[in-house]
C-alpha cells in the first residue's frame, strides 16, 4: 500500500511533466547542446592527439638521428614532454584548458609547461567550457529546479495536498514520490547524455577499456546519478516548504546561481588570498640562491666544490684532476645536476604544498555547496584535474634527470678527461647509446590514488546525501498542509 | 508619481536584498581587483630587484668572457598592468605579464608560462567584469520579470489602465525606476573603483563606464521586450533565465570551442621542436656555412671573423639564431592564428551583448589576447634589441667589467594600440534601441487587452 502510494504520486509527476509542450522544447535544446558538445569536443580531441602524437613521435626521432656526439651535448639536446588528453576528458575537460602542453627536457633546467589552450584563448575563455559534464553538473540541475518548482506547491496552490493528504498519504510518501518521480525524469536526460560520453569515451580508448578505467566510468555515472537524486530532493523540499510555486522557483533560482556561479568563484577568491602564491621571480631567485649556498659550480672558488675535488685526488693518489682515469668534467656535472634538482624538487614541492592548501580550500568549500564536490570528483576521475597535472610534471621531472644524468654516467665513462686544445675537435661517442635512453611515458594516477586525493570530496558527497536524509525525515513530521 | 513609484519599489524585501547582495558582490570585486594589482605590482618591483642583483653576481662569476656572462645574464620586460585591469582581468591571470629573457634563442623562452594554481585559473575570479557581466542582468531579471504581468495577476493593472492617462507612459516609468536603482548602484559601484584601485578618471576610464551602462541597457531592452510579450511572471522569469543562460553560460562557451576547433594550433608545437632541431643540428655541421648565414641576417656584423677554433662565441650565437630564424615560419603561422581567433571572436561580439561587453571592456583594461599578443611581439623586438647592442660586445670581447650592468633597466611595454569608440559603444546601443523598440510596439498593441 504504502509503496504503491509513492509510486502512484511519482508517475503523476512523470505525466504532467511530459504533459507540457515547453518541456520537450528544454529536452530539445539540451540534445542539441549534448550533441553539439559531443561533436565539436571529438574533433578538438582528434586534432590535439594527432599534433601531440605526430611532434611527440617527431621529437623522439630527431632525438635517435642525432650522429655520434660528445653525450653532454645531447643532455642539451634534451627531449620534450607532451602532454596527452586522457580518454575521459572528453566528458569533463576539467582544466585541461588551463593547462600546459609541451614541457622541454634539458640539462641543468627545469622548464615550465607552456602552451596552454587557455594562454591563447580569447576572452571568450571566461564563460567557461561546454561539455556533457557541464550539462549534467549545471544544466540539468537547473532543469530540474525549474520542474520540480511546483512539484509540492502547486498541489498546495490548487487544494489537491490537502485532498491527498486527508486521504492517508503521509507526508514522507508525498516528499519520496515527488523525488522519484522528478528523478524519473532526469534519468531521461542523464541516461542519454551517459550512454553518448560512453561511447565518446570507448571510441578514444579505440580498445577495450581496462579494469581502472571502468572503474572509473561507473564511478562517474554513480556520482552523476547520487547529485541528479540529490538535486531532485532539493527540489521537492523546497517546493514543499513554500507557499506558492512562484517563491519556490525564485528560491530554486537564486540557490543554483549561488552554488554554481557564485560561490566557486568566491571559495578561489578566499583561497588564494589565504594561500598567497610566491612570484615567478621570487620561486627563481629562491632556487638559486639555495644552489648557491649549497655549491655552484660555475664559481671557481667554491668551497663544495673544492671539496670534492680534493677528496678525489686523495682517493685516487694523483696529484691533478687530468691524472683521473674518469672524465672529471662528467663528474662534476653530475654533482651539479644533483644539487640543483635536489634543490629545485624542494621548492617544486613546497609550491605543490601552496597549491595543496588552495585546492583543499576549495575542496573543504564542498560542505557549503555540493556542486563543488561533484565538479572535483568528476575532473579527479576523468584524469582532468590538478593531481593528473602535477604527476605529469613530476614524471617529466625525473625523466628530464635520469637522462641528464644517464648523459655524465657515458661522460664519466668514455670521453677522455684531458682537456683537448682550443682548435682540436670535439670528443664523441657512437650514436648507438642514443638508443638506450626510453621515449617519455606518462602514466595516470590508479582510483585509489585519486580517491587518496579526493576523501574530501567524497566525505562532502556523503555529508550533503545524509543532510537530506534527515531534511526529508524532519520535513515529513514538521511540514504543514496550508 | 515618479516618487511613489520609486518607494513602493524601493520598500519591498526581496529588492533590499537583491541590492545588497549585489552591492557586496561587487565591493568584493573591488578588494579582487586590489589583490590582483597589488600582487602585479609586488612582482614588478621582485623583477627590478632581482635582474640588478643578477647582473651583478653574474657579472663578477663571469668576469672574464662576455658570451659566456650572456648565455646566463637575464632580462626582463614588463607588460604594464592598468589600474583599470582590476576592474576587468580578464587573461591576466593565465598569461605572465613578465618575460625574463636571455639573449639566446627566443622561441625557446617566448612562451614560458606563469607559476600558477590551474585549479584557481578554472574557477575564475569574481572581477568587476563577472558581477556587471553575470550578476547585473540577473538582478534585472529579478526587478522587471514581473512587471506589468503580476500587476495583470493581481487584478491591479484593470485600475491602473482605467486610471491612468497615459498607460505607456506608467510603463515607462515602471521601468525608468528601476532602472535609475541599478545605474545607480552601477555608478556607485564605478565610483568605488575610482577610490580602491585608484582609477584616473581619462578617457578609457569613461568608455569603460559607458560600455558597462550600454550593457545594462541592453538586458533591460530585453526585459522590457519579455515584458510586452503579454506571459505569465513565471513564464517570463523562465523565459529570462533561459535567456541569460544562453548568452551567459551556454552559447559563448560553443562560441569559444568552435573557435579553438576552427583555429587549432599545431604551430605551436612545431615551433617548438623546429626551433631545438635548428639549434641543436648546427653543433654537428662546420661552422662556416653556419656563420655564413648569421651573416646574411646581419649584414652589418660580416666584419667580424670567424676564429680558427673548436668553440667560439661567434658561431655559438649564430647557431641560437638559426633556431629561431628556422621556426620562424611556425612561430608567424601561431602568431597569425591568434590574430584571425581574436578577429573571430569579435564578429560573434557584434551579435552578442554578453561576449562584447566582455572582449570591450578586456580592450580597455588592456587584459585580452590583443593584449597577449601585443606583447608577445614587443617581447621580440625588445629581444632583437638586446641581440643587436650585445652582438658586437661579445664579438669583439668586450671586457665584462667595463660594462655598466646598472644601466640595463627592466623595460616596460605600454600598450597603445588605438581604439575606435564607435566599436565599443555602437552594438550594444543598437542593441538596447531595438529590443526597446520591438516592447514598444508590442506593448501599444496589447495595452488595453486586459
């Protein structure tokens, strides 16, 4: 009886609902937005896989053409990192936009990650990405506001909750039925908009999807589907607690303005002004200043140095460092190389530690609004987000080193250490070694490391689903008919 | 009348709100804009700082060779932050106003990116170009949606019709009230510019003004048209919402992927590659045929010869040249793109208030990709110049000591690139004349169907 009341209540909903000729004009422009998104997102990912893979495979061949040469000049040579869009981007972009593209590998400096699409975007950039996860995250939120707006008022407005109720529906019966039956309807947008990023996502894997990567499919669709049931509640408990349809809707209104244009953009305004960011200058001038108190090479007088140069000689009984039976240059280098990246990596780290705090800032600013913990799990799932980034650049990091460093080992190893004269010809060694150094590959972060990243988000997902479920059960004893 | 209109206006709850809500939003784009100019500012004064004691030390570890001192010695230009950029910082924040530049290869150190949070850059900020963009029209929406509508719910626009004169005219002032309330707060909201970020009151500043008045303007041609279509309330706020979300929210973001698709930029990694291939290839050739071509691009550095050893500054230089002189055709190709991705996004201005306010009022804050662009190309030429006086030192072996590094200043660009006022103040007025003239009409046509 008493399931058969809810169910009775949540088809009616379904009726009026597709009842209405407006309605299907929404349907119509979000299958219209969807199918634009899908269209223009798919050649946007074809066109950048294929620049990436085309310069990334260009870059490893001009790097295997070079002829026999001194391996330090190659350590210059360096190599470049590409960064690749993960399959799921093509369902949430997250800050792909905003991020770098090509990072170059050279010894002795750590580049920046440069072109990003943002850098070159217009000031169109500001009004923010169209795509199925925007649709699902900010439009059909909205769609179901506007819906679900009368769900309880209207009844109220015209009598029929009086009737209802009088009759021996509960209010508990009232409030679930309405939100199943609003969620019945948004599954009709969200079980479409799901199936066309699946099968964006299976075309841009080209192969069948591992075990990881379905995991975190269907996470996606379990969380999309929780914040669609989420926002459904919403609805119907503002409904029921408002006088008149027209305050709900208004109230609705002003809600999903504030949880997804407003308060995003405030908790990245409050973040960074708690967390300030040192200058690019600053963060160089940090770095090598501290190389310097730990030892630069490039001063002769530099006591680490000196060191090292005198327990070598006494190590192996020669007076000179020509008298060395290893290239000595080579050594020194590597010395160098390990200093600075040492060094770099720790400020690198305490600039990861700032983001950290600003990121967990805005992650912690999901208990005020859920919207933010959606659009976080869903970037962190997708391979869009900050922490995919920053493993990218730390691989590219200790790439960039084990190649410099593979460099001075076949220095050390092969090239003479007697200082040639200024007009004799560089030293060099067979191009074969060339060889041994791997192309770059970038591996993603598994689920578990992302949901590490993420507890916040999931914490704040759960916090909102239990914060409605006493809403509703509170709702239904407190509520009142008139 | 005028006055009464404006009080019961004035007295209802949800318009103190919605004042409210907008005027702090808006203070705190302000205190937004503060941080941002402050933070620019401080990274000014950081570079300045640090490019003298850098010279220095270089300068002193270096002392004996002028090439070498230059492989490291760095330096900067500045691309000048307006105060008015607080109001509107539009790529600001993605793109470094900062380039730190060492007299070797250029396309390898062009486009070096800024350390920032992308995290921060996806959110946005609330500048005072989102709350007059996005916050504005929503409060107009929620001020004129209901209008006349409920008057006709309530029952109460029977009397006001059978009362009144001039109905028109009530409308009219109906709107005239609420709108003087929003230019008022806009006004305010201005004048707390010209007190917090220290705006000078010139020309670009009063454009700036006009072009935001002539947006706001514009939502209320579209809210008086709604008005006069003769709907519900509640249809009207759907209508409205739907509308701003369109303009807002839906068909600029479609605008700017179909620009990144149209005008997709390959260049930029193959300048890339080019230029480290150009570079590079040349350490493994003789140097004469090398030099020769540094020679043809410089005609008037022929008189140095080539020394008759291994390495020499000379051919180290020449062959950082070539790496760009090599990528030069990609790095015009990528230049060129950005330029038809910003004329592009122009033309779709013209037909949307939303987009042009915003690309406008980027141009005035000297904020937008012209901006980025501009600069970019300053920052080549600023580069050339360091090539140009520093070649022949290094190629005659100019004592490093004898140099005055103090005098090597950083150097900041001022965009000056005209602006036309007609292309900011002419669309959105049409805009505005004809959404208030199709209400008008539509309005005399149903003014007395009651």
């Amino acid at each position: 009886m008493r399931f058969n009341n809810q169910r009775l209540i949540a088809r009616h909903i379904r009726h009026t609902v597709f009842r209405d000729r407006a309605v299907w004009g929404l349907w119509l422009l979000m299958a219209l937005g969807a199918g634009y998104a899908a269209t223009v997102g798919w050649v946007a990912f074809q066109q950048q896989r294929t620049t990436q893979v085309h310069y990334q495979q260009e870059a490893r061949r001009d790097w295997l053409g070079n002829p026999d040469k001194h391996p330090h000049r190659m350590a210059h040579y360096g190599h470049f990192a590409f960064r690749s869009r993960s399959p799921l981007s093509l369902f949430d972009g997250g800050m792909d936009r905003f991020l770098g593209n090509a990072l170059y590998l050279e010894a002795h400096k750590q580049n920046t990650v440069n072109f990003s699409e943002a850098g070159f975007s217009t000031g169109l950039l500001r009004f923010g990405d169209l795509s199925l996860a925007m649709l699902l995250q900010v439009l059909l939120p909205l769609l179901i506001f506007f819906l679900g707006a009368g769900s309880v008022a209207t009844d109220r407005e015209n009598g029929t909750l009086k009737l209802l109720l009088s009759q021996g529906v509960s209010w508990s019966e009232v409030l679930v039925g309405k939100s199943t039956g609003l969620f019945a309807v948004g599954l009709t947008l969200y079980g479409p908009l799901l199936a066309l990023a699946g099968g964006l996502w299976l075309a841009a894997l080209g192969g069948a999807p591992t075990a990881d990567e379905t995991l975190r499919f269907v996470l996606l669709a379990l969380f999309y589907g929780l914040y669609l049931g989420l926002c459904c509640v919403v609805a119907v408990l503002v409904s029921a607690v408002s006088r008149t349809t027209k305050t709900a809707l208004v109230a609705l209104i002003g809600w999903w303005l504030m949880l997804t244009m407003v308060l995003p953009r405030a908790s990245q305004a409050l973040g960074t002004y708690v967390y300030a960011l040192p200058s690019k200058t600053a963060f160089q001038s940090a770095v090598q200043a501290d190389i310097s108190r730990e030892g630069n090479s490039h001063n002769p007088d530099d006591p680490h140095y000196a060191a090292l140069k005198d327990s070598l000689l006494r190590a192996y009984h020669v007076a000179s460092t020509e008298q060395l039976p290893f290239n000595y240059g080579g050594y020194v280098m590597a010395e160098g190389e390990k200093i600075s990246a040492a060094v770099y990596n720790k400020h690198y780290h305490l600039l990861l530690a700032r983001f950290g705090q600003q990121n967990q800032f805005a992650r912690t600013m999901a208990f005020l609004n859920p919207y933010l913990a959606l659009k976080n799990l869903s970037m962190a799932l997708a391979g869009t987000d900050f922490l995919a980034y920053s493993r990218f650049q730390q691989q590219a990091e200790t790439y960039r080193y084990a190649l410099a460093q593979q460099m001075n080992a076949l220095q050390i190893q092969y090239i003479p250490n007697q200082k040639r004269g200024p007009t004799e010809k560089d030293h060099a060694i067979d191009r074969k070694y060339w060889q041994d150094v791997p192309d770059f590959q970038y591996r993603a972060p598994s689920v578990a490391e992302v949901f590490r990243a993420e507890w916040v988000s999931v914490a704040a997902f759960g916090f909102w689903l239990l914060l409605l479920f006493f809403l509703v059960r509170g709702a239904a004893h407190r509520l009142s008919v008139l | 009348m005028l006055t009464l209109l404006f009080r019961s206006f004035i007295r209802s709850t949800g318009v103190k709100i919605g004042l409210g809500f907008l005027l702090t939003a808006g203070l705190v784009s302000l205190l937004v804009g503060r941080q941002f100019l402050d933070r620019q500012h401080r990274h000014h004064r950081e570079v300045v700082a640090a490019q003298q004691a850098d010279l220095r030390q270089l300068a002193e570890f270096n002392s004996k060779e002028m090439g070498l001192m230059l492989y490291y010695a760095p330096f900067a230009l500045v691309n000048e932050t307006l105060p008015l950029a607080g109001l509107s910082i539009g790529q600001r924040d993605v793109n470094p106003s900062i380039q730190r530049l060492t007299i070797r290869g250029l396309e390898g150190q062009k486009y070096d990116a800024d350390l920032n949070n992308p995290s921060n850059l996806l959110l946005g900020n609330i500048d005072f170009s989102f709350v007059l963009i996005y916050l504005f029209p929503l409060l107009i929406i929620a001020f004129t949606y209901s209008v006349v509508s409920e008057e006709r719910e309530n029952g109460t626009w029977r009397v006001v019709a059978v009362q009144s004169r001039n109905l028109m005219g009530f409308i009219a002032q109906l709107f005239a009230v609420r709108l003087a309330v929003v230019l008022g707060l806009l006004v305010l909201l201005l004048g707390g510019g010209v007190a917090v970020l220290g705006l000078p009151l010139d020309a670009p500043f009063w454009l700036f003004a006009a072009t935001a008045v002539l947006y706001v303007l514009g939502w209320f041609g579209i809210c008086f048209w709604v008005a006069s279509l003769h709907r519900p309330s509640s249809t009207n706020a759907v209508l409205l919402i739907t509308t701003w979300l369109g303009l807002l929210v839906v068909v600029p973001a479609a605008v700017n992927q179909y620009l990144l698709t149209r005008y997709p930029l390959p260049e930029a990694l193959a300048t890339t590659v080019k230029q480290r291939r150009g570079y590079h290839e040349k350490w493994d050739m003789p140097q004469a045929p090398t030099v020769a071509k540094f020679y043809a691009h410089y005609p008037q550095f022929k008189h140095y010869p080539l020394p008759n050893t291994s390495f020499n500054w000379l051919w180290y230089y020449a062959m950082q040249q070539m790496g760009d002189d090599e990528s030069a055709r990609e790095s015009g190709e990528l230049r060129q793109k950005l330029y038809q991705r910003e004329a592009a996004s122009r033309q779709f201005g013209l037909w949307l208030p939303s987009v042009h306010a915003q690309l406008r009022l980027n141009d005035l804050a000297r904020s937008g990709l012209g901006n980025q662009v501009r600069f970019l190309d300053e920052t080549t030429r600023f580069h050339e110049r360091l090539r140009l006086y520093f070649y022949p030192k290094i190629f005659e072996e100019y004592p490093v000591k004898a140099e005055n590094w103090d005098q090597h200043f950083v150097e900041t660009f001022a965009d000056r690139s005209p602006i036309r006022v007609a292309d900011f103040l002419l669309p959105p007025l049409l805009f505005a004349l004809l959404l208030a003239g199709l209400g008008w009409l539509n309005f005399r046509r149903h003014l007395y169907h009651l």
